[in-house]
C-alpha cells in the first residue's frame, strides 16, 4: 500500500478581529496570536476565538445548497463554510488532510482507504463515522437525488452504474470500522484524490435527511453539517448565517463568531452597502465603476481555472447542425468581448481549456502543449475578419446565406456582472457580421440555472469554475451524460475518447487524449468559449486572514483585521 500522510496547514490567527457588520470596528487590539499545536494545528487566543462578526456578499439567493444539488460557485462558497471533505484544498491550493488524517492507495491504484479523525463530530453533537461517507455517497449516485456532479466524482467507482440505476448497495464504498472508509474503483483515476475534495462529496446526515427529504436544507435546525461553521439563520432574499460550530474538530482555530452572507442581486445595492461599511467584501461590484476601483487598495483581479461560454441548445433546430453553431461561435471578437465589453477583467479564449491546468509533465500547462501541439490555438483573436469571412461561408453552407431564412433566436442569461453587456454585444454582432435577428431574455438566478439544465432555452450564457485541477474536468462537461453538459451536446465518439483518457494509469495517455477530446469539441461547436474567467472583487483593506482559491471560492473562517 502507498502511504498518504496529510497534515492541515498552520493558520496563524492575527493581533485583531474585524467585525464588519458593525462599520469596521475592532475588538479587543489585545489579543494575541494563536499558537502552533503538535501536528500543525493551530488553537486561536482564548480572546480571540469567536469574535469576528462578518458580512459578504459572493451571490444572490442560491438554488441550492444540499451539496448533491448544487453545481454553481454561489451555493459552493457557503457549503465549503459549512461542510468538510475527506481532504481539502488550502491556501497553498494544496490538498491536505480534511475529515481523514490520512489515506492509503493499493498498488494498483484501485482502492483507497481514508482513514478519518477520531471523535469527528457533526454540528448537533452526534457522532460523525465512515458510515455517514458511505451513506453520502450512495445518495450522490441515487437516480432519485438527480445529482448534476453524480456521473463526474463517482463515475470511477466500482458499481456506479447500478447505483445510477437504483440499486445504492451496488456502489463500492464501505466503512469496515468507524473510522475508516473504502473506496474501490473500477479503473484507475490519476486524479481521484482532487475529486474527493469537491463540495458534493462532503458527508451529510442521513437522520436529517431522511426525516425531512427534500427540505432538509433549507432551515438551520435541519441543515446538519461538519465543517467550522453551521447555519443558524436564512432569510430568503435577505441573507444566510453561519455561525461557528463548536463541533469541528478544528474549532479553536476559527476566527469566526458569525458569517453573513448577503443574498443581494442588484449590484447597486450591495456596492451601496459596502461603501457604508455593512459588508465587507463584495464580488462584482458594478461594472461601470471599473474604471474609477482600478488601482484602489479595495479592488482586487484573481485569474480563477474557468472558461465563459455559449451553449447552444444542440437538440433543437437550427442549432442541431454544426454550421450553424460554428458560424455564430466563429463571427464573435473575442478580443472586443474581454477588452471592450469586459473592460480587460476577463481574458479572450483562444481555446475551451485555459490558462492555468496543468499536463503530464510537472509544471506544464495544457494550453501551452495545446497551442505546440496545434501548431497555434483555435481562436485567433487577433484575426476577426478572417473568421467573420468563414462564418459567412459556413451559415451559407447551411442553408442561410446572409442570415436569410434564419429565425430569429433568444439568448437567455442573468443580469449579473458582464452578462447583460456581452449579451447586448451578440444580438449586434450577430446582426452585423451574419445578418442574424436575436431576442434577448434576462431571467433572475434562482430561475436561470435549473431552466439552463433542463435544456429550455435556445442559447444561453454558461460558465465553468474547476472543481480540480484537471482538463477533463472542463472537457467532461460535453459527456452525454453529464449533468452539467447544458448544451445537451452528445457524441459517442467524444464519450468513448473521455471515456479512454479517464480510465487510464498512464499519465502520457491521459493528456494525449484530453487534447484529441478538445480538439473534437472545438471542431464540432459544440459551444462556443468567450473569455477566460478572473474574479473581481472589493474587499476592506483591514481584513486579513482570508483567501481567495483559483477554484472561484472565498474562505472566511480564519478572517482577522490588521
């Protein structure tokens, strides 16, 4: 057996304690550091631990946030708060120990054992065991749970197939002891220990669950978790609250004594209430107010591993021909989207896999090996005309030539950051370069997710955040049977070619097979990628102790002031 030996990264806590609801003001300056336990854990000053009430704002009200449910960065932010994984990704962007202290992986690299905490306990006090792991997980490939993710993190498991089809015991996860959890997979996975740090394998309380079904997560007395935080308040519309769980097992560490997140959707809004000190961090201030932030000690651009693009609902007429899709995707300028419309925050896609993942050789990155591979990328930005000339010729080869006989088509997005200008942007462009008439409709978030995967639109605006530092997990997306795959894209040969690339041990073949997949989805339009994403934010200079991960998420649990 190889050996995992992970240990949680130190968490210094600072000399004060922000309490951003109340305008900024300081608690007892006081307080001293924390200090370094054995195993690297770190125990906040008794003064300390607790005091920090803070309020943010990352989204609107969330679809969901039963973690089999969700699949959108908002609903994520809060579950990572509330929940823990086996492992998880820290400041480092490292994976270190979680819920398990350790795991071991046989020789073959087919089963994994984690080996939990001992004493792990949920947020209501009860025993937290390997058995919860097994439950949780069986509940993520249930055909009745109708998880998004469920295909994605369990796919490799040994049984997932009879478990996606109804029979939970199917799937080969077991808990031979309290503290211990075994996985067997059916075929290698040279990237499986990055799936289990994803927010839908986090464990959840049968007992909760099966007491309240689908309800079971939406008030603080049944939303049961493990992580430092637990829900004590949710106002729809308004807010959710977190408060810090006395249960984790890491709980002297954590900072916080409350976390609001504000549920606002207008942007205006909660720009207006951070300027008055009532949050203090917001993500996509007003875009119009780019300029003046640009500079400011308040605003901050992360590159995030993401991809913006178009679905086009790849089942209906006119979009069920690959012409039609490549002409629209082919007519856009890149360049003026991510420069002009996005003010330079986003950066144009030249590919659908960007900047950032890595390949098979340390410290390469897959765009790069693209681009030598294919001896340039597939978008030029820099030669618009060009590719406004073969879009022409493409709409006229199916059966459009200057849009003539084209119905007029909806584009369906949210009004939420850029998405409204770059929308704005397509019904021009698409008149002016193809001749093409576009309707645009702006649908709130809580409405605009579940209509985009149930495939009841035309074309929509998407996005993709990783989950783990891997191509396929941008490239899987296009899977028939992805329940994130939006643009209902299907084929057999892009399935059987992801389906060899993640079942591989070889490293060399992995990749070698990933780049064929995007290749094959570029050539076919299967969507059309626009930019490559960057979080945007204010935040007070005064908070520290915070961190903001390539994944799209925001950590706040160690949060101090200077």
């Amino acid at each position: 057996m190889k050996k995992m030996s992970l240990v949680l990264a130190a968490i210094m806590a600072s000399s004060m304690i922000l309490s951003a609801c109340g305008g900024g003001k300081a608690a007892d300056p006081s307080a001293g550091a924390g200090t370094t336990a054995a195993g690297g854990e770190t125990s906040a000053p008794a003064e300390a631990a607790g005091a920090l009430d803070l309020a943010v704002r990352v989204g609107p009200d969330p679809e969901t946030i039963d973690p089999a449910l969700n699949s959108a960065v908002d609903g994520a932010n809060i579950i990572v708060h509330a929940f823990e994984t086996l492992l998880i990704v820290d400041s480092e962007n490292t994976i270190v120990s979680g819920q398990a202290e350790s795991y071991d992986v046989s020789e073959d690299g087919l089963t994994y054992t984690f080996h939990l905490r001992e004493g792990l306990k949920w947020s209501d006090g009860s025993p937290l065991t390997a058995n919860d792991f097994v439950y949780s997980w069986k509940r993520l490939a249930a055909p009745e749970t109708a998880a998004p993710y469920a295909a994605d993190m369990l796919g490799y498991i040994k049984g997932f197939e009879g478990a996606a089809g109804g029979d939970w015991e199917s799937l080969a996860v077991s808990a031979p002891d309290d503290n211990t959890f075994v996985v067997e997979l059916s075929v290698p996975c040279i990237y499986f220990a990055k799936l289990v740090t994803h927010a839908s394998m986090v464990p959840v309380q049968q007992a909760s669950v099966d007491a309240n079904g689908e309800q079971w997560s939406l008030t603080p007395e049944t939303y049961i978790s493990n992580g430092p935080l637990k829900m004590t308040e949710w106002v729809p519309g308004s807010h959710i609250i977190l408060s810090k769980n006395e249960n984790y097992w890491n709980a002297d560490a954590v900072t916080l004594n409350t976390l609001k997140f504000a549920l606002m959707e207008d942007t205006n809004s909660y720009y207006s209430a951070y300027q008055a000190g009532e949050l203090a961090m917001i993500k996509e201030p007003p875009t119009e107010e780019i300029p003046t932030l640009k500079g400011t000690e308040d605003f901050h651009v992360e590159p995030i591993m993401g991809t913006y693009y178009i679905d086009f609902q790849n089942q209906k007429e006119p979009f069920n021909n690959p012409d039609v899709r490549k002409a629209l995707s082919l007519a856009i300028d890149r360049d003026y989207v991510a420069n002009t419309v996005m003010q330079g925050i986003y950066t144009p896609a030249t590919n659908f896999v960007g900047p950032g993942i890595s390949d098979a050789k340390d410290g390469s990155f897959f765009a790069d090996v693209t681009t030598e591979k294919n001896g340039g990328n597939f978008f030029n930005p820099s030669n618009y005309d060009a590719d406004v000339a073969k879009a022409k010729e493409l709409l006229a080869q199916a059966g459009y030539p200057d849009g003539q006989g084209f119905p007029t088509i909806e584009y369906m997005t949210n009004d939420a950051g850029y998405h409204k200008a770059v929308a704005e942007y397509l019904q021009s462009c698409w008149k002016e370069a193809l001749g093409i008439n576009m309707d645009i409709k702006v649908v709130e978030w809580a409405t605009f997710t579940p209509t985009r995967r149930a495939g009841d639109y035309q074309v929509a605006r998407d996005g993709w955040v990783y989950d783990y530092d891997d191509p396929s997990n941008m490239l899987n997306l296009m899977l028939s049977t992805s329940g994130n795959n939006n643009a209902k894209y299907s084929s057999p040969e892009l399935d059987a070619l992801l389906h060899e690339a993640n079942s591989t041990a070889d490293i060399e073949e992995h990749y070698e097979k990933l780049h064929q997949a995007e290749n094959m989805i570029l050539e076919d339009a299967a969507i059309a990628p626009l930019a490559y994403y960057n979080d945007f934010w204010l935040q007070n200079p005064k908070l520290k102790g915070t961190w903001h991960s390539p994944y799209g998420y925001w950590f706040f649990q160690y949060a101090t002031i200077e």
